[in-house]
C-alpha cells in the first residue's frame, strides 16, 4: 500500500513539474510560427503547384494505405484542396511584390478555390503585364475570363476576349470548350437562342474532339452530355422539332462512335420523351421498340448492350403513361388526414405524386423541396400527394397494419410534413404507375393528363422537378 501511495505521489509531483513547465512566460516574445515562414518563402508558382497536386497526391496516399474509397472521402479531400488554395490566395494577395506569372498563378488559386471574382482581377493584372514568353498561359487567363464574364452577363467582354483566345496560339480544344458552353448556357439562361446557338455548337464539336483522347474520357462525359444537351434544350425551346430530333439522333451516334452506354440511353431516353411531348406518341414507342433491337448492332460488348436494354425496359411503362389520363390510385385504405380525393376530382390542379416510404433515405432527402413547394404553389393550384404502403414495419420492427398506421401518424408530424398522405393496402397503384423503385415522382397536368415520371431526389432531379411544376402550373 505504501508502493502505491508513493508511486501516485511522484506521479503527481511529475505531473505538477510538467505543468509549470509548459506555462507560457508573458515576458517571452511570441514565437514565429515556422510553418508561416515556410509559406512566406514560397514562390507563387510553388503554392499553385501544391495546391493543384493535392487532390491526386492524396489520392495515392490513401491507395498505399488501403484506405477503402466513399463518396464523403473524395468530398472531403477535394474540400481541403478548395481551403488550401484559399488560403495561398490570401497569403498571396498579402504580398507586395508581385510580378509577371505571380498574377497567373494567383488567378489559378483563386480559381481553383473557386473565388471566380478573385481569379478574375488577377487573370486581367497578368494580362496587363504579360510578355511573349507567357503565350500559353495568357491563353488559359483569357479562356477563365471569358467564363467568368459570360457568368455575370457581361457577354460583350465575354465575346471579345473569345475572339481574341481564337486569333491567339495555342487554341486548346478543352478550354474553347468550356468557354463556348459557358456562353450558351448564360445565353440560354437569357433566352436568347439565337445566340446561344452556335456556342452550343461549337461546344459540343470541341467537346467530341477532346473525348476522343482516351485518357480525357472518364473527365469529359459530363461536358460531352452537357454540350450535346444543350444544342438539343436550344431547339426544343425554339420551338424547331427537326432541329431537336437532329441534335438527339447525333448524340446517340456521338455515343455509338465512342462506345458509351450511358451517352446513348440519355440520348434515345430524351428522345422518346420528347417525341411524346410533341404529339408523336407512336413514334416515340417505335423508337423504343427499334432500339431494343439496335443495342446489337450499336455496341459489340454485351454487357454495354443489356445495361441499355434494362434501363430502357425499365422506363417502358413510363413512356406508356406520359400523354395519357392518369389512372385512378386504387387499392387505397386511406387518406391519412383528409377526405379521399380521386385524380378525376383534382382536375383544375397539378398534382404531384409522391411514391416513397419511410426507410428510403433519397425519399427523405426530398422532403424540404417537398415542403417548400406546397408552401410556393398550393395557392396556383399544387396538389402533393404522399403515396406510400403498408410495409408491415416500422422503426426496424415488424408490427402489425395498426401499430404501422400510428407510426406513420407519427412520422408525418415528426417530420412537419404538410400535404396529404395516402396509404395503400397493397403495391397495385406502384405497379400502374411503374414506381417499383423508389422514391417516384409523377407530375399530372390540370388536364388530368401525365406529364411527367422519373425517379430519384438528387439534387438535378429536384431542380428537373422544380422547373416542370412551374411550366404546368403556368398552363391554365
């Protein structure tokens, strides 16, 4: 026992020492921080350097470690990429002696910690004083500027320094690209088709030539679907059917060329809506007939031809009801709160199905927009209807159909969710609608007629929905 008390006391004694050994002395002067002075000593091309190798340096330091890849790990990683850069573009701005690149290599900062206005202002200083031995980079400054321009409107400067980049060497393929999307988009945004026209175009021929290096391809799908979307969006709003047509059936032989399933389903997919949008329902359906068989012959890999027949057939039935009166829902046991409604008695309104369930997560995600909708629109006329079934659980129990009714009583004032819901007995009304997966979103028009039918409640998908209840509810 006295080993033991003694051992505590000289522990305790240790500790005390070590305590007033790292007490700071308030006459001591503050000590440098030495991780300030190695960014001081710093070039700016070395910051750059640095902070635009971050991401891939990062990348491969996980792969050595084994660390296992997720969605929050590639976020976080290209989050702390953004903040370096940031702060380098501080640490650069501070300086007073900047000069020549210094400017182009803080513009790529700031760009890459996505301050557009910052990269702007320096990008125009390094023009400013620029020399012939900075070519390339003047080019890559003007192209950011040109982008940057045609995000605020200002499409005059935009199209002068577009010109210019053109008149200059060297012209990258990827940079007009990005410049000549940006200049579509914002004209588009303007609904000034007329100009945005041949951006788009020029885009999406610049996009092609770059996707055609393998090594861009993982990188430029995006831009490639992008582009192609856009010739195609510019026409349709045109009101020019030939023209959209034309812009599809290219995308889709854009996709054959480069063997890419997911280029061909969005192309024929929009295709098919399309042609049922514009009145041509039974051409729309051939179309999708044919395809099935022209997948053989468009793809010489079979997994490529079965990923596109499978997705096509999944949206069979959707095609089959747009254009259509919806069907009544039916097997229904109640209307949680209200009266039941039938869709024939909401004519007059837009009605927004909701098909989902308490466990699906993307379901839940999509309950602000939810509630934010019903709270703009339920004055012109917006009718939610929350469709979900008995699952016969609850909170990860099984229960029985009484104890599940009460929970779902209790979710929906949980969660402050203020239109109705409708609770099925059965999954008869997801079949008619084709939502066997979840959540399911189907827009009828005043006119009772479907409109609308996709799935899923990302963040694109919300802003897809968004715009199509704004064009319905603008119908009267």
């Amino acid at each position: 026992m006295r080993k033991v008390f003694l051992f505590l006391l000289l522990l305790l004694l240790s500790i005390n020492n070590w305590g007033q050994s790292r007490r700071v002395n308030p006459r001591a002067s503050t000590p440098v921080n030495s991780a300030t002075i190695a960014l001081n000593d710093l070039s700016v091309e070395k910051m750059f350097n640095e902070a635009n190798t971050y991401a891939k340096t990062k990348f491969a330091e996980y792969e050595v470690k084994k660390i296992p890849y997720t969605d929050n790990l590639y976020k976080q990683t290209f989050l702390e990429q953004k903040q370096m850069a940031a702060k380098y573009a501080a640490t650069v701005s501070a300086r007073t002696n900047l000069v020549g690149t210094d400017f182009y290599y803080l513009g790529m900062l700031n760009w890459l910690a996505e301050n557009n206005e910052n990269a702007y202002e320096a990008f125009q200083k390094f023009l400013a004083k620029n020399d012939s031995a900075t070519v390339e980079k003047s080019q890559t400054a003007r192209s950011i500027i040109v982008v940057v321009a045609a995000r605020r409107r200002n499409f005059d400067e935009a199209e002068k320094l577009l010109g210019e980049y053109l008149k200059a060497e060297p012209v990258k393929l990827s940079e007009r690209a990005k410049m000549e999307n940006e200049l579509a988009k914002s004209y588009v945004e303007q609904k000034d088709y007329e100009r945005a026209l041949p951006h788009a175009e020029e885009a999406f021929r610049a996009t092609k030539a770059v996707f055609k290096d393998s090594s861009s391809r993982a990188r430029g799908l995006n831009e490639l679907l992008a582009s192609g979307m856009t010739v195609f969006e510019i026409h349709k709003n045109s009101g020019k059917q030939k023209q959209a047509d034309d812009a599809l059936e290219d995308l889709r032989k854009t996709a054959v060329l480069f063997q890419s399933n997911e280029l061909y389903y969005t192309a024929v997919n929009t295709n098919i809506k399309y042609l049922i949008e514009t009145l041509r329902k039974p051409l729309g359906l051939q179309m999708f007939e044919d395809t099935l068989a022209q997948t053989t012959r468009d793809f010489t890999s079979k997994p490529l031809q079965d990923d596109v027949v499978r997705r096509l057939k999944k949206r069979e039935r959707h095609y089959k009801l747009l254009g259509e009166t919806a069907p009544e829902l039916v097997s229904i046991d109640r209307f949680l709160e209200g009266l039941p409604k039938t869709l024939a008695g909401l004519r007059g309104k837009v009605v927004y199905l909701d098909f989902w369930a308490t466990w699906c997560t993307p379901c839940l995600e999509a309950f602000p927009a939810l509630i934010e909708w019903h709270q703009d629109y339920q004055k012109e006329g917006l009718e939610i209807l929350g469709l979900t079934k008995y699952y016969g659980t609850a909170e990860g129990f099984n229960v029985d159909k009484a104890a599940e009714l009460d929970f779902l009583i209790r979710f929906k004032k949980g969660h402050r969710l203020p239109y109705e819901f409708v609770i099925a007995k059965d999954n008869t009304s997801q079949l008619t609608y084709g939502a066997g997966a979840i959540p399911t979103t189907v827009l009828i028009d005043r006119r009772g007629i479907v409109r609308y039918v996709e799935v899923g409640s990302s963040v694109s998908r919300q802003t897809e929905i968004h715009d199509m209840l704004k064009k319905l509810l603008a119908e009267k």
